[in-house]
C-alpha cells in the first residue's frame, strides 16, 4: 500500500491539509482552501500527501489552468512540493516528484514546471533540488524569479508578458492574494487590523479567478505586495512581518 493518499471530492471533508495542520487561527483558512481545492480537482489538481500527521505534500495542475501568470501548452505546473521537520531525509520530496513527473508522461504531456528563484526563498520550491532531477531555467523575471522546466519535448512555457511590467499604476500599499494557500486568511486579516489602527492606505486585490490570475502585473504565488508602485515581494505577512517591511521602505 502507497504510504500517500491523493486529495479527491470523496475524501476532502475528512482528510487534513498538511500545509496546516495546527493552530485554530488558520482554520477558515483550511476550508477555504477545501472549498477552492473541490472545485479543482475536476480540473485535473492533484493534491497529493504523506498519509501521516506531518508538513508532506506536492500540488499541481494542468499549466492551462493554473493560477498563475505563466503561459505554455500541454504542461503540468507545480505550485507547491514541501516536505518539513522530521520528514525530511526519507526521500519523500523525490518519490512525489517522481510521482508528477510520471503523472505528465502518463497523460501525454509536454513536461513539469515550477517557479523558483536563484537564492533559495521562502514558498518556493528549492532550485537546487530541482535543478539536480533535471529541471532548467525556461524563462525569468526581475528579481530572482526563474521558471523550472522538465521539458519532454524541447517546448517550453515563460512568465505570461503582463507579468514581466512587475509594476502598478497605484501608488498606495496594495496587496494581491489568493485563495489558495490557507495561511493567508488569518495573515490578511492582520495587515488590514494594522493598516486600520495606523492609518496605512491599504489595497486589497483578490485573485479569484483564473483569468485573473495569468493577467497579473507581475510575479505571484497566492500572494504579492507592490508599495510605490513596484513590486516588493511574494513573501506572504502578518502584522509583525509588515511592521518591518514598512519600517524598510519608509
């Protein structure tokens, strides 16, 4: 018997989501989550886990219908492969990417890709593990973002071309978000306390559809914060992770 179990519309209620296991204050974000998950799933999503109590997992979908502003025909897209603590070593995030790559050969595809950047960063998939299981720089962004693909046939995606601007005509704090990842109810709730309390012009923009998601102005993944109108990071915040990103840029 596999020692992992794949997320479907049967199992969703009853299954955890291993990116969060723990702590009440995420927990609206787990059924968001669940709930943008079952609509995904008949989309061809895979989520797929560790069938343990532990942070064990890889998700991926079709590329053309990826939240993401990537473009590229006939591709699987990985938003996120994450193994954590006493997990790791078991080689576990090797037997969940040879799951996918697998998956894509068995459905005809033309490869797997990630984005990742050149410096290791927080909610992205390491280069350096990818780039040893075959992976290459497709395309890039300012700022460090690269696009890793495991091309079958020597095609290969890119950055769609509105995301290249990495800029906004909106001059305020103004943050992009999805619904996807389910840490970022409970973070966005924090910054807008803070922002209210403290009198910070603050926009919110959610990405709640696939089409806006590829017709993004610039790098996302569930999460992106433009300030003077340049983009600063996808690094997701609560309110103490903000105080220093203000504190940075005043």
């Amino acid at each position: 018997m596999s020692p992992y179990v794949n997320l479907t519309q049967e199992n969703i209620a009853q299954e955890h989501l291993c990116c969060a296991i723990a702590g009440m204050k995420h927990q609206a974000g787990v059924d968001t989550k669940k709930a943008w998950l079952n609509n995904r799933i008949q989309e061809g999503h895979i989520f797929r886990k560790l069938n343990e109590n532990g942070k064990v997992f890889i998700e991926y979908s079709p590329l053309e219908t990826a939240w993401v502003p990537v473009v590229g025909e006939n591709y699987l897209y990985i938003y996120c492969l994450w193994v954590s603590g006493k997990f790791k070593g078991h080689g576990h995030g090797k037997a969940l990417l040879d799951y996918c790559i697998a998956d894509a050969k068995a459905q005809d595809k033309s490869g797997v890709c990630v984005v990742s950047s050149k410096k290791k960063s927080p909610f992205l998939s390491d280069k350096k593990f990818l780039t040893f299981h075959g992976f290459e720089v497709a395309d890039t962004l300012v700022g460090d973002y690269e696009l890793l693909a495991l091309s079958f046939d020597n095609t290969l995606p890119q950055f769609a071309e509105n995301a290249r601007k990495q800029q906004i005509d909106d001059q305020e704090l103004t943050i992009f978000y999805g619904l996807q990842c389910p840490f970022i109810p409970n973070g966005l709730k924090e910054v807008e306390n803070y922002c209210t309390a403290n009198e910070i012009p603050l926009n919110t923009v959610a990405v709640d559809s696939l089409e806006t998601a590829k017709n993004l102005p610039g790098m996302f993944n569930n999460w992106a914060i433009y300030y003077k109108g340049e983009f600063q990071t996808i690094h997701m915040m609560n309110e103490g992770q903000l105080k220093k990103f203000l504190a940075k840029h005043s």
